[in-house]
C-alpha cells in the first residue's frame, strides 16, 4: 500500500472513532422521540400516555440507578408538558424529580442525577417562597455544576445552566450574557427541540428589552423548526 493512501485511511479511521466518542445531542434521552412528538404536533393526551407506559415498564425491573434516574427525567418532563399545555400542579411533577434524583445520587454520583435535581429545583423556584429560593440557590448551583463536571449529560445541562444565568440574579449568579452564549453554541447543535425552546426564550427576552420585531422574528424561525406545533408563541 502507498505511504500516501495509508496516511489518508489512517486520518479517515481518526475521524470516525472521534465522531464515534463525542456525545449525541438529544432533548431527554430516552425521551428525546417524544419531546419531538410533543413539540411538533402538541398531542399531549398521547404523549403523556406513552410516558406512562414507559414508566410501568421502567417500574417492573429492578430499582437500581437507572429506574431513579429514569423515573425522574419522565416527571420532569410530565412537569414541562403541564407548564406549556397549561395544565395543573406541575410543580408536583418536579417535587417528585427532586426526590428521584435525591435517591439515585444516594446511590452513584452522576451527571445525570445532578442535572436532574439542578433542573428540578430551579424549576421549583417558580412555585415556592423566596425563604425557599434563598435557601436553596445555592444548593441548585452546586448540583449544576457537579454535572458540568462529570460531563456525561452536557446538552441539557448547558440549556439548564443556560437558563440559570439568564434568570438568576447577579448576586446568586446570574449572568444574562452568558447565558445567551450558552444559548448560541446549543443553536449550533441544531437540535429541533432546543432550537425551538430557546428562540422562544430570547423571544422572551427580546419582548422584555421592548424589542417586538426581534421577539417577532425568533418566534417566526421556531414556526419553521415545528411549523404545525400548538406551542409556537406560548412557550417561554
């Protein structure tokens, strides 16, 4: 074989074993099908019923790490599903994330799990006292960035993270710019389901800083990515 042809395979055999390494982009793991679903088309009633029959399936095997994790990334999203469909006690779901993802971290330290309470916490924010928030911003923040650092679930913690700085305050960490940035590198992802709930966001954030024709123009890109979706100009 010719030095020149082997050099070439030898590059083509780095690149596919580094593709193969870097982390898939998906909204939920296991549930990214459904975000999908549930963004795209808005059937909430089918949707929830496949969550629920996800989890009797996941609920007959055996309680190790992977039912607590798994159990509770389905009520955060049952939790989410409520807020854009504006349906009841939806801080119900993410208490019970909370406490799922408490016992799988009792049993292994993990990126997931820390994500998961991070997210169910700040979630939590929306729905408690500020006695509640003061206490437990902290706590939020330090979950984060235990999952930055084990790194195993990077893209929903970034868009975690991502939305932590944008809402935070400065004294609790808060950092608005940053957080936009975050934003961008997701968008580069090219996720539909994040592409879709962050231009909504920064549609959020363009109407706070009185900016109509931007919000306008974010909300249009996200009625490109789901064009028959229910939630376009509802999520925030």
């Amino acid at each position: 074989m010719k030095k020149g042809r082997s050099q070439v395979i030898i590059l083509i055999l780095f690149f596919l074993i580094l593709g193969s390494s870097a982390q898939a982009i998906e909204y939920r793991g296991f549930l990214d099908n459904l975000g999908r679903e549930f963004y795209r088309e808005g059937n909430t009633e089918d949707v929830l019923a496949s969550l629920l029959d996800k989890e009797n399936e996941i609920a007959s095997g055996k309680k190790d790490i992977a039912y607590f994790l798994s159990l509770a990334e389905i009520e955060m999203f049952r939790g989410e599903i409520n807020v854009t469909a504006g349906l009841g006690k939806p801080e119900n779901h993410f208490e019970k994330a909370l406490e799922l993802a408490g016992m799988s971290l009792e049993l292994e330290e993990t990126s997931l799990g820390n994500r998961l309470a991070a997210e169910a916490l700040s979630q939590l924010f929306n729905y408690r006292s500020t006695f509640f928030i003061i206490r437990n911003g902290n706590r939020a923040l330090n979950f984060l960035e235990k999952a930055l650092e084990l790194g195993e679930d990077l893209h929903m913690a970034q868009f975690v993270r991502a939305n932590y700085l944008i809402n935070a305050p400065r004294i609790g960490g808060g950092n608005r710019e940053e957080g936009i940035n975050i934003f961008e590198e997701l968008l580069a992802e090219g996720h539909p389901v994040f592409d879709f709930l962050i231009l909504h966001i920064k549609a959020g954030l363009a109407r706070q800083d009185k900016e109509e024709e931007k919000a306008e123009e974010y909300l249009r890109q996200a009625g490109e990515i789901f064009p028959g979706s229910p939630w376009t100009g509802k999520v925030f």
